[in-house]
C-alpha cells in the first residue's frame, strides 16, 4: 500500500458557480474565482477522490465593506474578484490504481 504520493495522470474535475474546468495531475488550472464553493473530483482508474474547498475573502472585500460600504462588497461578491481558492489542493485518493496492489 503506497502513501502520501502524487498520483499522476488523474483526471480532475473542478467546479464553482461560475464553470467547470478540466485537468490532469499534476497540472494546474486557471478558474474563475467565485464567493462559492469549489467541487474537486479526481479520478484514475478505480481511485476516486473528492474535496470541496471553501472561497475565502481576500483583503480587499474587507476593506470594501469597512471604508467603501456595502456597494464595492456587492461587486466583489457578484464578480468573485474578492474571493480567492488555496494555491494548491490535496486529494486523498481511495480504491485501486490499475497495476498496484
């Protein structure tokens, strides 16, 4: 049984309200942000693996609802530019890759 290692060639699914997009570990996607939730679902061979990743607020959304007021919050919130995803996202992987024991 093999641990803590990348698993290549999996194919990721992510989606947010604002699309879905489509990848192969260990690759990166460009998504659009969105105030809602990320979905991530890899999958390679009979392994299967699914995180979701909640969207926190930058920086910039606080300052627009302490200085700028409610306003310059509803459009970060309506466009997901105050919003932001992790850099990186671990999937734990269960079920059998093709070929290991």
């Amino acid at each position: 049984m093999h641990e803590n290692r990348e698993i290549d060639a999996s194919k990721c699914t992510l989606t947010n309200s604002k699309g879905q997009w489509t990848t192969l570990t260990p690759q990166s996607v460009n998504i659009r942000k969105s105030f809602g939730d990320l979905t991530v679902e890899c999958r390679k061979s009979q392994a299967f693996g699914s995180k979701t990743v909640k969207s926190s607020a930058e920086g910039s959304t606080f300052g627009n609802i302490l200085i700028g007021g409610g306003v310059g919050a509803l459009v970060d919130a309506g466009t997901g530019n105050g919003y932001s995803y992790p850099d990186s996202i671990v999937i734990d992987m269960m079920g059998n890759i093709a070929g290991e024991m």
